[in-house]
C-alpha cells in the first residue's frame, strides 16, 4: 500500500477483503436532500435507540426481516465503533424506492487506513475483536464507502429495499402515485 491511503477526505470502498480506492476527496450523502432519520451518538443507548428505530421503520416499510435483522447488526457496530473510538457522531438516515441509505459520523481525527485495510484483508485473529465490527457491515451492506481525515471520519452503508427477495413496493410507492 502506498501513503496515498493517508491523505485527508480520501474515499474508500469497505470491503470484507479491505480497501479499494475511490475517486472523489468528500463524502457528502444527502446534499440538498430530505433526510428522513437523524439521531446523535453519545451512549450505549443511543446505538440501542438507533438500532431498534430503524428496525422499526423498515418492517413498517415492508422491508423483509432477514434484511432488517442486517441492517440493525451493520448500523449497530458502525454506531458502536464512532461511540468506542470516537466518543459519540451522528447517524442520518435516507429512504427512497431503491433502498436505504445510512450516514454514520464522527469528529474524531483519522483512521489509520493502513490499519484498517490489513484488519480488513487478513485473517481474524483469535481472541481479537478489533476489525470485525466494520467487516460485518460491509459483508451485510450492499455498498459502504469510506471518508476519514483530520476532520473525522464518515461511513456511508448502502441497503437494497429489494435484498431478501422482498420490496417495499407499497411504502416506497404509495397508492395512486
């Protein structure tokens, strides 16, 4: 790896195998957007809220459970890990007919890329829980990008409404529109 994985607002693709580079130096989800859930970070109960809220929504939705139990599980370790190494950020959060869009950020200076991409592409140590957390989400996301710098860092995770082999046709496409 080179130090370009360094530099400040660089996007990543997360994988479960590591890091893929992105074009792009910002991550800005929602611009000029609704954003349809927002909540800060600051407790344990914060992420619980979050993570039962969500789920909430989306069996209301019509999402079906297999991808709403993938959903809480990857919201909740990224909330989780802004929480433990960052002290607290913020999740928001965008429905729309293709799926689910959820932001999670914090304030905290960087991650160390390089750390993360070898958590990421190696093997899980034994006894060892650090790197799981953001392997779990990106292995039930459909997509999640990466932003850190020395502002803070952002995750952005992407769910399919249509995952599962469910829709939520009739949430997303309300009667007579």
């Amino acid at each position: 790896m080179t130090d370009e994985r360094q530099q400040a607002g660089r996007l990543w693709q997360v994988l479960p195998t590591g890091l893929r580079p992105l074009d792009g130096d910002c991550l800005a989800p929602f611009p000029g957007l609704r954003i349809d859930y927002e909540r800060r970070i600051g407790s344990i109960a914060d992420v619980r809220s979050i993570r039962r809220e969500l789920g909430q929504r989306c069996l209301a939705m019509g999402y079906p459970p297999r991808l709403v139990w993938r959903i809480r599980v990857a919201v909740n370790e990224v909330a989780t890990n802004a929480l433990v190494y960052a002290g607290g950020g913020t999740c928001r959060v965008r429905w729309d007919e293709a799926g689910m869009y959820v932001w999670i950020a914090d304030n905290r200076a960087g991650l160390d890329v390089e750390g993360v991409h070898r958590l990421l592409k190696g093997p899980r140590r034994r006894g060892s829980w650090k790197g799981h957390g953001l392997r779990i989400a990106s292995s039930y996301a459909d997509s999640v990008v990466l932003a850190t710098g020395e502002k803070g860092t952002q995750l952005l995770l992407y769910f399919r409404a249509s995952q599962g082999g469910g829709y939520c046709y009739g949430a997303c496409h309300p009667a007579g529109a």
